[in-house]
C-alpha cells in the first residue's frame, strides 16, 4: 500500500510538509520535493504531472494516485470544517 501525507496551513492549504509511506526512499524524497510549499488548494493535477514524469518504478501509478488522495482528503476535511457547527 502506498500512502501520501501532507501537512499544511489549515488558513492557505499551503503544503508545509509532506510524507510518502510504501515507496522506496528515493520516491518518498521525490514527493517531498514536488509537494514543498504547493497549494492545496490549485488542485492535484500539476503535482501528479510532475510525478508521473519524473518517477520511473513499477509502484509509479499508484503513487500518483497516493498524491492525488492526499489532496483529495484535505479537501473532504476542509468542506467537513465549514459544516461544523
């Protein structure tokens, strides 16, 4: 199973860091790099473009997917966040 966490400014969705679980090292370090100090908020297409360019494994697809998740979770938690009373 392949994972991608980020941690971010909840105010800016401003990514301030960001992990890969299920990969080998040298593609959790590349996550790290394409995710520093991304937005959020601009969506995952730029970031899993990056990704799928420069990623080169068998496990590429599914970390694509992974940061296409990570992005997708912290827009359910936000939109969760606006509902709360």
């Amino acid at each position: 199973m392949v994972s991608v966490e980020v941690e971010a400014d909840a105010a800016t969705g401003t990514i301030l860091g960001a992990a890969a679980k299920g990969v080998p090292s040298v593609s959790a370090k590349l996550v790290e790099e394409v995710l520093a100090s991304r937005s959020l908020e601009d969506g995952p297409q730029e970031a899993v473009d990056r990704v799928r360019r420069r990623y080169v494994c068998p496990s590429h697809k599914a970390l694509c997917t992974a940061v296409a998740n990570a992005y997708d979770a912290y827009h359910r938690h936000r939109d969760q966040g606006s509902r709360s009373p």
